[in-house]
C-alpha cells in the first residue's frame, strides 16, 4: 500500500514537473534602465546611471541538424532550467556549440570582409519613426542608447551583445578604425559622439557604420544593425532628402537575401500604412524573412490579436508583442509588469504565449539567427575561397617589379626574342598556333586580303571606264601639245600627261594600302607585345613604346616608298611586257571603223567596240580634222593597253615591298627596341626597375585583401573543424 502511494505521489510530482516546464518563461530576464516608453511618447528625460545585476538567460541547448554543405535549419527548442546548476550546463552546452557560429560571423563583420563582396547573414532593425525601435533594442541589450525627438540614429549602428559571465559588463564602440572603451553609463553619450564623428554634426545621416559591442552577463548572444528610423517630412533641420537617404540606407541593408529583416511596429497603427511594412515587402515580398515585433501593446490592445493573426502584411516569420518600459521601471520590474499584462489583460490574454514578451523576442532572434548562419555558412565559405582565388590569380597576374638593370635587361632580351619569334610566325610565316581562335592575329592571311581588296579597287575605279567622255581628254591634251613637229608622229609628251593624270587618280589607293597594313602590323606587334610583357608593367609599357616608334619609323619608310613607286609610273611610260603590243593592235584594227561612224552625220549616235564596249559618238562629230581623232583614238587604245599592265605592275609592287618590309622588321630591326630602351647613355633600363604608383597601391590592396580573406577562410575553417565534432 505505502509503496502504491509512494508512486502515485511521484507521478503526480512529475506531471506537475512537466506543467511546470512547460509554462516557464524561457529566457531570463535582462537588466536595463530606460527612461522612456518609447522615442516619441516617452515623457522621460533621463536615465538612471546604475543598472541592477541580471540573472544569466537561460539559453536553448539542442540544435537539431549537423552543418553540412547544404546545412539545415536549427531548431533550438525552448528549454527552462529547473534547477540553478542546470543553467551552467545549458549556458556550457550553449557556448560550445552554437556561441562559435555567431563568433565566426562577428569574427568575419569585424574583419569587414563585406567589402571584399562577401555577404554575411545580419538581422537588420527598421521601422518608421516613432515606433519604439529604441525601446525594444534597449530591451534587448540591457543597455541606454540615444534617445531625442526626430532621427537619433543617423548611422548604422551595429549592435554585438555577447553573453558574458564576468560581473562586470566590457562595452566599447568601433568607428573610423577605432576601438573606444565606454562606460556602461555613458554609452548613448559616446554613441553620439562617434555618430558626429562619422556622419557630421546637425542632422545629416551616413552609411559608415558605427559597432557597439556589449559583453555582459545575461543578454542574448545576437548581432544586430539599428538603421534610422522611416520619417517622410524633414523638421529641426534634417536634409530635405531625409526619406531618400534613410530609404537607401534600409534598401542597402534589407536587400541581401541571407539578412533577416527585424520590423518594429506600433501597436497603435494599420500595420498596413507603416512605410517600413512597404520597404521590407519589396525585398520579401513573401515574408519568409521577416520577423515583427509590436510595440505598444498596452496602448492599442484592442484589436490586436486579430492584427498579429491575420497577418494581412506577410510576416512569415511571425509576431511578438512586447510592451515597453515606462518611466524609471526597472528592466526586471518592466518584465514583469510585461509578464502581468500579457497574463491578466482581457484583451491580450488570449495571445499565444509564444508571440509574447521581450524574452520570447530575444529567443527567438537568437534562433532564427543560428538558423541563418547555419544556412549561410557554406556559401560564405565557398565565396570566400572564390574570391580569394580571384584575387590570388590576379595578384599573379599583376606586373612584377624588377629589383635590378641584370633583371631588366634578362627580362627584356627574353621578351624581345618571344616577341620577334611569335611575329614571324604571325606576319611572315604564317602559323598561327599561338592564336588559333584570334584570326585577326593571322597575319599573313589578313595581308593577302588587304592586297585583294587593293586589287579589286584599283580595277574597278573609274580610271578603267574607257566608254565615258570616250576621247574627250585625250583629243584635249593633243591639242594642248601641239609643236613643230612632223603630222603623223604622236606626241609623247601628250602620252605622259594622261598617263600622270590617271595615276595621280589613283595615287591614293596604293597609300592607303599601305596606311591600313602598317596599321594592322602596329595593332598585332602592340599586342604581341603586350602578351609577352604584361606582368611587367613599367617593361610592358616602354617595350610596347618603343616598338610603337619602330612600327611608325617603318610605316613612313614603307609609305614614302609607296609614293616613289606612284612617282615613278608617272615619270614614263613603260613596259617589256609583249601583252602591251598584241592588245595595242588588236584594239587599232577597229581605227577605221570607228572614224568612219563619227564622221558620218546619220545615225547611230552610238557604237560597240569589241574589248571596248558601247560608246557615245555624238560629241565627237563637231571634230571634222580625221587626224585629230586618228591620233585621239590612238592614243586611248595606247593608254588601255598600257593600263592594264600597270594595274597588275602596282599590284606586284605593293605585294613584293609588304613582304620585304615585314621580313625586315621581324628579322632585322628588332634589335632598335633595345637600343630605344637602353637609352643614349645606357642608362635608360634603370627607369624599368620603378614601380608604377598605380599597379603598386593596387598590389597592396590585393595582397591586404588576400591577407583578410586568407584570416577569414581560416576563422571559417577553424570554427568548422571545432563543430565537426559535435554530436548534434
């Protein structure tokens, strides 16, 4: 009987355990003195300058997945110490399990690798003005922060609370590169000061961030960034673009998908109409990482229950109501009278227990956050690796500075060889191995397409219509070279004067030729050169300076050699060539023909000469002398024989010198690069062992960039390995 009742009583005793556990609040509660309700219904103008110790908060202890590649959500169920020596259990097991994720992410923000493009998951703070923002991160840090009319914070400010078990709380501020010891007291004073300091005196707002960190016993281990609170209308001086500047702070900050948004909103207002419910809706617009927290809830209690509910604005990560402190309370006072309203409140009362209470926020951003860098971490870990990689190849890449004129002058040798190696591959031999998928670097393809393009111009300009004005030049110039001389001889004199007109009609395609090859040889030995060379930078720009000046010395060369070619054509006439006979008397058996249709005055006004074509007639009838358009047409059908070799002849020319002068600048004339850089004195390759300033603050920055992100890999991995352990 005794031992049936013994058990009975132990039953009910452990059924009574279990209520009790399941009722207990779940976190401690945490110390603070505020002095105000809220920033803009507070009618507090001061805080109390001593704060009542805190009991340590009683933090969750289970994560329920292992980290992996892809790693899954935590569930950090809500625990309750039942007995004071289980919370230095549940704070250890705390500690050594979920206090190294939030120490590595806080760890990477101190080493700012955000600026190196690695976003790092952040609960981020917004709501309009005036709705509590203050109050409840006060709450939340056990700390005063800066209080006034308006905008009071006019900078990021990053806040780090880190359980401590020290009694005695470490607080200090970071800005500008600065680390600043505060007293707990005076943090809302030195927050002001590091905010003039970084954004300005008066009302101006900035985006460079202001940290501070608070290490004390009894506050969540969270990392969260305060931003300005939502004001629309400018008043006490602030900028007429204070929405736009505040709106571009929070757009920033709400953006990134890992950051969890943390809306704070009035209990007294339409959810609906608050302009942080818009901002956040346009980053998320599905809610899913988005955390509310009402204000006010003695204020506005009716309704309220339907409001966090409904849930008409998409919070999908839910609702907590928490009521702020009033006047001089005390935070376990306020936690209390908190406790007591949600309890006892007709109205309120009805909210479930866990969408209630400071503690049940500060639960819950502690787990949401671990369940966020959780989530994260892989891809923070493989972005680090990427961009470290990237900027590890791009140091190498980068020009090497030379220590000594024996480096530069073997560095430059070994350059110069490469480079006339790989042009006479390109521009005389025609192999292309070296760029295979670049065809524009295929030299001597490119050259025998320049060429037939100047082949297909100079045959088919004008110069080669012999049916337009038929005659009318030539029996011009006869007339102008008319002489004592016997009838029947054809002036020569009248023969070079049409043959220099032709030519100087054409005399600019043979220079254009020639422009547009030495321009391709410039741009394919500038960027030969450039490959050779380019991690070199001070050796990669004079080589490729005074290879530039030997390409422009041989351009001239080779253009002012082109124009003596078209010099020499014009200076006389002739040729070797049998063609020029055979096509001159074919083309003059058709003479009497021709002479016969012009001097008679019937039609046709026109006639078909065969290898000539049809030609108008008509304007030569008014010439009656016969001799005149005997020696007229003599003298065209010469100039059309003798055009036809002197197309091919200019031709061949262009051909033969390209191919002379490219033998002779990948062969011959290299060696004037060196000479160009050694310099008149010799002296000239001590100027290479500089550093340009440029690539030298660039390489800096690269290599305190792989430093950080090389520390940064290292916390990551040092933390991985520490968890890898832990049996989850």
């Amino acid at each position: 009987m005794r031992f049936g009742i013994r058990c009975c009583v132990a039953i009910a005793l452990f059924f009574l355990f279990l209520a009790f556990y399941s009722i207990c609040p779940t976190l401690s509660l945490f110390t603070s003195n505020m002095s105000s309700h809220d920033e803009a219904d507070s009618g507090s103008t001061g805080y109390e300058d001593s704060q009542s110790a805190t009991p340590a908060m009683e933090l969750p202890m289970v994560v329920a997945a292992q980290l992996q590649h892809q790693a899954p959500i935590m569930e950090l169920p809500m625990v309750v110490a039942a007995q004071p020596q289980h919370q230095a259990s549940i704070i250890s097991s705390y500690n050594h399990k979920i206090r190294p994720l939030l120490d590595v992410i806080d760890r990477l923000r101190l080493l700012m690798v955000m600026k190196e493009g690695i976003q790092l998951p952040t609960i981020v703070v917004v709501g309009d003005q005036s709705s509590g923002k203050s109050s409840v991160l006060e709450s939340l840090a056990g700390v005063n922060l800066p209080r006034s009319q308006g905008i009071c914070t006019r900078v990021p400010l990053i806040i780090r609370l880190q359980n401590h078990a020290s009694p005695r709380p470490e607080v200090y501020l970071e800005y500008n590169g600065n680390i600043v010891p505060v007293e707990e007291s005076h943090i809302a004073t030195a927050i002001n000061i590091a905010t003039d300091e970084v954004a300005g005196q008066g009302k101006n707002i900035s985006n460079t961030p202001v940290t501070l960190v608070v290490k004390k016993d009894g506050v969540p281990d969270l990392t969260m960034v305060d931003l300005p609170g939502i004001t629309r209308v400018p008043v006490h001086g602030q900028p007429e673009n204070i929405y736009e500047q505040i709106r571009d702070i929070i757009m920033h900050y709400i953006t990134p998908k890992e950051n969890i948004i943390l809306n704070v909103l009035s209990a007294t207002v339409d959810f609906s109409t608050c302009e942080s419910i818009r901002m956040s809706q346009q980053v998320d617009r599905t809610g899913e990482r988005t955390l509310a927290v009402v204000t006010k809830a003695d204020r506005a209690p009716e309704g309220l229950l339907d409001k966090v509910t409904a849930d008409d604005v998409n919070i999908g990560l839910g609702y907590v109501c928490v009521r702020n402190r009033i006047g001089d309370e005390s935070q376990e006072e306020a936690r209390k009278e908190e406790a007591k309203l949600f309890e006892t409140n007709a109205l309120l009362s009805s909210i479930d227990k866990s969408m209630v209470g400071v503690p049940v926020l500060a639960q819950r951003l502690v787990q949401i956050q671990a369940n966020i860098i959780a989530k994260c971490l892989p891809d923070i870990v493989k972005n680090i690796s990427a961009k470290l990689d990237a900027n590890v190849l791009e140091l190498e890449k980068m020009p090497k500075a030379l220590n000594s004129i024996t480096e530069a002058t073997q560095v430059l040798m070994r350059i110069i060889g490469a480079a006339k190696e790989s042009l006479k591959k390109l521009l005389w031999r025609g192999e292309f191995e070296e760029y295979p998928d670049d065809n524009t670097k295929h030299g001597t393809a490119r050259f025998v397409e320049m060429l037939n393009k100047f082949s297909d111009d100079l045959h088919g300009c004008e110069e080669n219509d012999l049916t337009k004005d038929f005659l009318v030049e030539e029996i011009k110039v006869l007339e102008d070279a008319k002489g004592f001389e016997l009838a029947n001889f054809l002036p020569r004199k009248a023969f070079l004067r049409v043959l220099q007109r032709k030519v100087d009609r054409i005399s600019h395609l043979p220079i254009e030729f020639a422009e547009n090859a030495w321009d391709y040889i410039d741009d394919v030995v500038m960027s030969v050169f450039t490959s050779h060379s380019e991690i070199y930078y001070l050796l990669m720009v004079s080589t490729r300076r005074a290879a530039h000046k030997l390409v422009q010395k041989m351009r001239q060369k080779s253009i002012n050699r082109v124009k003596e070619i078209v010099e020499m054509e014009k200076l006389t006439g002739y040729t070797c060539n049998p063609d020029y006979m055979t096509e001159w008397t074919k083309l003059m058996s058709l003479q009497d023909l021709f002479v016969d249709q012009v001097n008679t005055c019937e039609p046709p006004f026109r006639v078909v000469l065969e290898g000539i074509g049809e030609i108008e007639i008509e304007h030569l009838r008014q010439h009656r002398n016969v001799l005149l358009l005997q020696q007229a047409f003599d003298l065209k059908m010469r100039m059309f024989a003798y055009w036809k070799i002197f197309k091919v002849r200019l031709v061949d020319s262009m051909a033969l010198h390209l191919q002379y002068s490219v033998n002779k600048l990948v062969n011959n004339d290299m060696e004037e690069i060196v000479k160009e850089l050694m310099g008149a004195d010799g002296h000239g390759l001590e100027r290479l062992t500089m550093d340009s300033p440029v690539m030298a603050a660039k390489r800096e920055k690269l290599k305190r960039s792989i430093d950080l992100l090389k520390e940064s890999k290292d916390s990551v991995a040092n933390i991985m390995d520490r968890i890898a352990g832990y049996d989850y």
